[in-house]
C-alpha cells in the first residue's frame, strides 16, 4: 500500500536500523469516535511511502476494560523491552492512557499496566514516554479540554518497570498561554493534543496539537531544564494547514523527520512526512 491509501490518525514511525526499515502505527479504526473499537495495526516500509501490512498489533483480550476511542498508540523501547503508550475509553471509566508491552517492536502488545497510569479522576489522552538525564521515566500526557475548557499538558513519574505512576501529575502548561492557539468551537475552549519530547542539542522541544483559525495544527515549545520547564513556545505554529497530532524521528540517513496526519476529518487523514530543519536550538519545517 501507499502512504495515501493508508487511513491513519496520530502516525507514529519507529526506525528499524536492523532490518533497514520503518515500523509505523496509529489510530486505524475507520470510525475511531464510536464503539466498537477493533485495536491498532502496525505497517513496514523501506522508504516511507510503500508499506507492507497491516499486522494486527494490538487486539483487546475478551476482558479488556475499554470499548471505544482506541487512540494515538506510541511503542518506545525501554531496558531492551517494547512498550505501547494508548488511549482508551468506555461508558463507565474516563478516558486514560494504558500501558502495553510486546516480544518485539511488532508485537503483539497485551495489557502491562492494571489499567490506565493517568489520574483516574480525569479526561486524559495521548501519553508519551519521556525519559530525563536520570534516566527516571516520566509520561507527559493531555488533561483533556472536554473537562477542563482550557485544555493542560501535564507530566508524572512512572515506576521504573513501567507498570503504575508514581507521585502527582505536575500541570506543565496550559493551551491558552501559548500564542499561536485559539479557541476551539465555542469559542472558550483551548485543545490540547499529542506532545511528544525530542531532544535538540541542551534543550527540549516539545510538539503538540491544537487550533488556528478553526484548523488543526501543530507548535512546538522549548524547556532548558528538563521535562518540568518552566516552557517557552514559539510564537507561530510549526504546521497550520489542519493537520497535527505528531512525533519527531530521524530516518535511516539521520535526517530529522516530522510526521503528522492530515486533513483532520474522518475518512481521509492520511500520514504525510516533513523534512525539520535545527537552527540554533529551535525547529522549523524545511522548505
């Protein structure tokens, strides 16, 4: 299959140096908004434009907890493990993000965390895996604007096998204080979606969703101490043409890639890849 005939949200790449290839996962159902949620597939390219797939990564086991809203699956390797980051939901539990472990980058993922690592309490999603100079794990995850209006990013320190957080989540930073982002269909609502963590020389930069101009789009924000900030963002998004929910990766030349999905309207989100450029400590997309 190509890139474009791939209905994805939320793409996420892991590079495969050795077999000189590239994994990629997402958010597949074809309807992801409603139950039944099926689970989350994983393809393989050599060039990131003809893939091979899908393999069923992930499929619930008959007691899983969730029904609906499978959303955003990362897969991080971590103390020679793979581990799947997703979101879940059902009729009688919040939306929150599980953890999954897998024999390989492949798969097949079954349930590693009891339930879901983000406050039981609140609407969160998107879950990433960050792991600071320590090498202690932290996940940075959304608490979501449908609960809370102005939509934050918050990090929470995991346990060192990856199985339950520990200690309370730290509120990084609200939409609303970074300037490129405007309100979200009512007009007082700030969305908050999909951070992820890379490290640009002695900074981190941060991407993550929201929305300009009634469209999805996507900005990044830098800290200079680490995961807890203070974060500074950019003043204009790094993509505005409704499109968003990304991650960062080098491919197998060590390029720096960005890939996002876009249009952000079910059925036709499709994965599409940008080239990033590094100036000085700061990203932007190549031309």
């Amino acid at each position: 299959m190509k890139t474009e005939d791939i209905q994805i949200r939320d793409p996420f790449i892991v590079p495969r140096p050795d077999s000189d290839s590239y994994l990629m996962y997402g958010s597949t159902d074809p309807d992801i908004w409603n139950p039944p949620a099926t689970g989350f597939d994983v393809w393989e390219s050599r060039d990131l434009s003809s893939w091979e797939g899908p393999v069923p990564a992930f499929r619930p086991p008959h007691d899983f907890w969730s029904d609906r809203n499978f959303w955003a699956p990362e897969v991080h390797e971590y103390r020679g493990g793979w581990y799947m980051f997703a979101s879940f939901k059902s009729s009688k539990q919040r939306r929150g993000t599980q953890i999954l472990i897998g024999d390989s980058a492949k798969g097949p993922f079954r349930p590693h965390s009891p339930g879901p690592v983000t406050p039981g309490e609140w609407e969160c999603l998107d879950g990433t895996l960050h792991i600071d100079p320590t090498g202690t794990p932290w996940m940075v995850f959304c608490h979501e604007w449908v609960q809370i209006d102005d939509g934050t990013i918050c990090a929470i320190r995991l346990s060192d096998d990856l199985t339950k957080s520990v200690g309370s989540p730290v509120t990084l930073f609200a939409a609303s204080s970074a300037p490129w982002v405007e309100p979200f269909r009512d007009g007082k609502s700030y969305v908050t979606d999909g951070p992820f963590l890379f490290p640009i020389g002695d900074r981190l930069a941060m991407i993550w969703s929201s929305f300009r101009g009634g469209a999805y789009a996507i900005g990044v924000s830098y800290s200079d101490t680490g995961v807890l900030g203070p974060w500074q963002h950019d003043g204009q998004p790094l993509y505005q043409n409704d499109g968003g929910h990304g991650m960062i990766f080098r491919d197998l030349s060590g390029q720096l890639n960005l890939t996002i999905h876009t249009p952000n309207r079910t059925p036709h989100e499709r994965a599409i890849f940008l080239l990033l450029e590094e100036h000085g400590g700061s990203l932007s997309v190549g031309t």
